[in-house]
C-alpha cells in the first residue's frame, strides 16, 4: 500500500544505503504472491484504506502472515505505516465494525473512531539510544491503535494526536519492527530512523560491531526543523493537541532559534 508520499521511503532507504556504498535492490511484493521474506534486509509497507486494507488482510491471511513473522523472529526490520502498521497488529476494526484479522506481530489493537485525526504530528523518540530524536510527519486515520505488553511505543507525542489520541504515544516497536502513523514521507523528514532501519539490517547480516559512516546532512537536517516549526506553528490555529511542557523539554531552544532565524 501508499498512501501521501509513502513509498518516498523506499527511495530514502535506498538513496541513503547508497551513499553509502551499499548497493540496493529492490522487491514489489504483489497480492497472491509467497515469499521468503528472511532473504530480504528490509521490508516496507505504506498505509491504505480499508477498502486496500482488506484485500492486504486476505492476502496475509492466507498467503503471506507466516513468512512475514518468520522474518520478523529472524531480525528482519521492518517499517510499516498507519493502515500497514495496523495489519501487523491484532486486528483493526473498521467503522461499520467489521473486523479485519491483522497478523498479531505486533500486540496492537486497532478500532476506528467517529473523528479522523488528521494533521501534523512530532513526537519524541527514545529508539536509537538514550538522546530523544524528533520525528515529523502527517497523519490522517480514524483507527485508535492501543498498545498490549508485548510493544513498546516508538515515541511519545509532542504535538498532534499519535496512537490514539488519548494515551500521548505514537507508534510501536518489537524487535525491528516499526509501526507508526507518520506519513509524509517519514523517512526522508527523520533521516535517523531511516539509518536505524539500516544500520538494523546491516547488523543482521554481518554483526554487531558495524558501524554507518555519516552523511552530509545539512539539507536534510534543515528540512526537519523546518517542517518540525511548520508543525508547531499550524498547531496553534488549528487547534491540534499540543504538548507544551514536553515540546519545549525536547525540542525548546532548537524551535526558538529556527524561528528566529526566519
Ligand atoms: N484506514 C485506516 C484508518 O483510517 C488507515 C488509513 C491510512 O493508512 N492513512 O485508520
């Protein structure tokens, strides 16, 4: 599935492995088809309507659930955005309130609500070690994803509504599986996570003592600020949650600064 730019994940991953010498291909997996997704280094899903939903939900039911946890168990990272992310998990219940079987990789429920939560989204994330990292994005669903033991949330939300809307966390995490709500596209916004997800699947195939040489991320890390106080600036006339006092613990002095500069 892709939805809003989704699929600019795909080149972000690319564009960023090779760069760094990495050389990169790439797989469309279509309805129907098996695979043996252990062989890959890096599986991506995009979001989707429920009418796509359901046909992903058949297909993964019959044909492709087993290989897709077998290569989450064997390490494989994996990203997978808002109607994909609800698919990994238990299941999703539609707004007539059919129920759509996820695969249950990740402990996450998912039913729909009466108001689309819709618009800009920062979070804090703890994912790639002790600093808090900012990520960016859009999101536009009506499922409320909670999150059982068995996950951890990737972020907590600063601004916009995440998971639910109600709990102040976006996202989860097992293994190297990510789900999140962040379209936009989300990696070429939060190059970070971009380099997780690769850096994971290095690690996978050649072990832990691997490490990514850096990249120029000049244009990159303006894009994010940029968007990071486009966001924050939106929120205020648009009356999309905001949390002020962890906003400003994380992201504070680097908003101000972006302000003023412009
Ligand atoms: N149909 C799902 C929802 O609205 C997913 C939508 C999406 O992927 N943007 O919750």
């Amino acid at each position: 599935m892709n939805l809003y730019g989704d699929r600019g994940n795909v080149i972000a991953l690319s564009r960023r492995a090779e760069w760094r010498g990495i050389e990169v291909g790439l797989t469309a997996v279509g309805l129907g088809e098996a695979v043996d997704f252990t062989a890959f280094d890096i599986l991506f899903m995009g979001g989707g309507q429920d009418k796509e939903q359901r046909l992903i939900c058949e297909d993964f039911q019959r044909v492709k659930g087993g290989a897709l946890a077998e290569a989450v168990e064997d390490g494989v990272p994996f990203l997978a955005i808002c109607g994909g992310y609800q698919l990994l998990g238990r299941f999703y219940e539609t707004g007539t309130g059919e129920r759509l079987p996820g695969i249950g990789i990740l402990d996450v429920e998912t039913r729909a609500g009466r108001k689309r939560m819709i618009g800009n989204v920062v979070a804090g994330s703890l994912l790639a070690g002790q600093e808090t990292r900012t990520l960016v994005g859009f999101e536009n669903h009506s499922g409320r994803t909670y999150l059982g033991p068995g996950v951890r949330p990737l972020a907590e939300v600063l601004v916009g509504h995440g998971n639910n809307g109600e709990d102040g966390t976006e996202g989860a995490v097992y293994r190297n599986v990510v789900g999140t709500y962040l379209h936009g596209s989300v990696l070429p916004k939060n190059p970070w996570l971009a380099d997780w997800l690769i850096r994971r699947a290095v690690v996978r195939r050649y072990g832990e003592g691997v490490t990514l040489p850096p990249l120029d991320d000049r244009v990159e890390t303006e894009a994010h600020a940029a968007a990071v106080a486009h966001a924050v600036e939106v929120a205020r006339r648009h009356r999309t949650p905001v949390r002020r006092r962890r906003l400003r613990a994380v992201v504070g002095g680097r908003l101000g600064s972006r302000r003023g500069s412009r």
